[in-house]
C-alpha cells in the first residue's frame, strides 16, 4: 500500500507540469491563428484606429511570453477571458457545455468496456468456434467504421425509419430520465461501438495467452469451478487492454465533439463551431484547454487503476 502512494503521488505531482505544457502549446498554436481579435470583437465596420486601441488595451501588442504569462495567471485565477459575441464569460459556457459531453463520454465509455468484455471473453472461451469467428468479424467492422458514419447509420435506421429514438437534442436527466437515456443512446453506442471493437480484440489476445498458462490448467485438474477461473484469467488479462483504455478515452473526448455536430447536443463540440465559426480564439482556446486537461486528468486515474491491478509495477 505505500508503494502504491508513493507512485500515486509521483503521478499526480506530475499533472501541473503537465498542464503547463499543454497550456503553452493550445496557447502557442492559437497565437498564429490568422483571426484578428479586434476584427471579430469590432465588426468589419470598426475603423483601424478603433482596432488599434482595441488591441492595445487587450494586451494584443505585447509580447508572446507577456501574454503567456498573463494567460497563465488568468487560467489559476480561473478566469479564460469572454466570448466575442454576445460577451460573456467563457468558463460560464464551459460549465454549462462541458457537463454534457461528460456524460456523453462516460456513458459511451461504460456501454464500450461492457460490450467489450462479453464480446473478448466469450470470443477467447470460445476460440476457434463459431461465436469466435462471429465476435472478430463483428469487431474488425467496428474497428473499420468511423464512430460520425455510425451515427448517420443510426439515425437513418432507428430515428427515421423506425422512430425509437430522437433524430438529435438533449434532455435534462433532472426534467426526465427517460428522456435523457432516449436522447443519450444512440450518440453513446456511436461513440462506444470502435472503442468496444477495439477493446475487446485485446481482451480477447489477453485471455487466450491467460488460458494456456500452467496455472490455469491446474485450476482445471484441482476441480475449480470455471467461472472462478475465468475471473482469476480475466483479472490477469485485464493488464494490457487497460494501458489502451486511457488513450481510448482521449479518443471518446474528441471523437464526442464530432458526435455532438452529429446529433445537435449542445456540448463542447457545438463551443469549438461557435469559436471556429465566429473566430472566437478565446472561445477555442478555452474549450480545447478544457479538453486536454480532461483528458490528462482520465489518464491519471488509468494509470492509478493499472498500479491496482497490475501490483508488480508497483516496485518499479
């Protein structure tokens, strides 16, 4: 136990310095975005004095690391700045946005390790069978097909030809629940399906090459039962798909900006089109600074959760 502290600290210590590199690269790449500031702030019919002095008392001027390090001391004090039109505060949009593609993420990620762990270890207990060879087709064309085709193809079949599911919106889970997991499903199994494909080839590799070790066998001959088996061989197996598991969520956080344009929920990815769109830098910078440290953040608690239940890296 207080080895695995030791490491949780050293990973968390970790993250500031990882937050400062990611601010300094969102903030360096944004910098030499062709958008003008006082153009979008200011409307076209602004003369290039106003512009002028727009950009004076913004602090536009002033050198990169001067305004790095301003950014930075708004982004401790919490404050990203305003959106261009109408002005309002950005972390207010964000925390208004963000909540939703949270849900939206986690739902997807839940229904992906679910499906993932009855399609690998029915596919590895069953290996070389029938519903072997059906989970790896199965799986291989949901590895193939992009999670924005899938939600067309979802639509298309279960919102217009058969109207199970709404075409696109969001409903509160606090107005109506049922409402929420209608508006949420078909979004969260667009989302899910390529992760849980992937996901559940390498559980599959993983439980094989548990189930031809010696000490599976010997579980088998001392009369064990096999459901006490296969949790021990899953456990085991569970090392290597959990190293992935973090970059996967990575791409369900991204992946859930497209799905949100797809399926009109208002999330993060419908702030990244309004910023894109209205050459709000400020609106951009915010989100996807928002994006990156929730993705770091997930990062952390994979690895936290890899150090439990892999103990040996633990004395690494």
């Amino acid at each position: 136990m207080v080895a695995f502290l030791r490491l949780a600290l050293r990973r968390v210590a970790m993250m500031p310095v990882m937050v400062l590199g990611i601010a300094l690269l969102v903030f360096v790449v944004l910098q030499f975005s062709p958008t003008d500031p006082a153009y979008n702030a200011l409307g076209e019919s602004a003369s290039p004095e106003a512009r002028a002095a727009f950009a004076e008392a913004n602090g536009l001027n002033d050198p990169l690391p001067v305004r790095y390090f301003a950014f930075l001391g708004d982004l401790v004090r919490g404050d990203l700045g305003v959106t261009m039109s109408p002005s309002q505060p950005i972390t207010d949009r964000i925390a208004t946005a963000f909540p939703l593609t949270l849900q939206l993420t986690l739902l997807g990620l839940a229904l992906a390790v679910v499906l993932a762990l009855v399609f690998g270890v029915l596919s590895a207990v069953y290996r070389d069978r029938w519903p072997d060879q059906v989970f790896r087709v199965l799986s291989m064309a949901g590895i193939a097909l992009p999670s924005f085709w899938i939600g067309v193809l979802l639509i298309q079949q279960f919102a217009l030809n058969m109207p199970l599911f709404p075409t696109g919106g969001y409903v509160n889970p606090a107005d109506s629940f049922s409402g929420w997991i209608e508006s949420m499903a078909l979004p969260a199994f667009s989302l899910a399906l390529p992760v849980a494909s992937s996901l559940a080839r390498l559980i599959r590799t993983s439980m094989v090459t548990e189930l031809d070790r010696d000490y599976v066998r010997t579980a088998k001959g001392s009369g064990l039962p096999p459901f006490l088996i296969i949790r021990s061989v899953l456990r085991n197996a569970l090392v290597t798909p959990l190293t992935v598991l973090g970059v996967k969520v990575g791409y369900m956080l991204s992946g859930a900006v497209v799905i949100e344009a797809i399926f009109d929920l208002p999330g993060m990815g419908k702030l990244i089109l309004e910023g894109v769109n209205g050459g709000d830098v400020g609106l951009v910078q915010g989100t996807v600074l928002t994006i990156a440290i929730a993705f770091l953040a997930v990062n952390v608690v994979v690895d936290l959760l890899y150090l439990l239940v892999n103990p040996r890296i633990r004395t690494v």
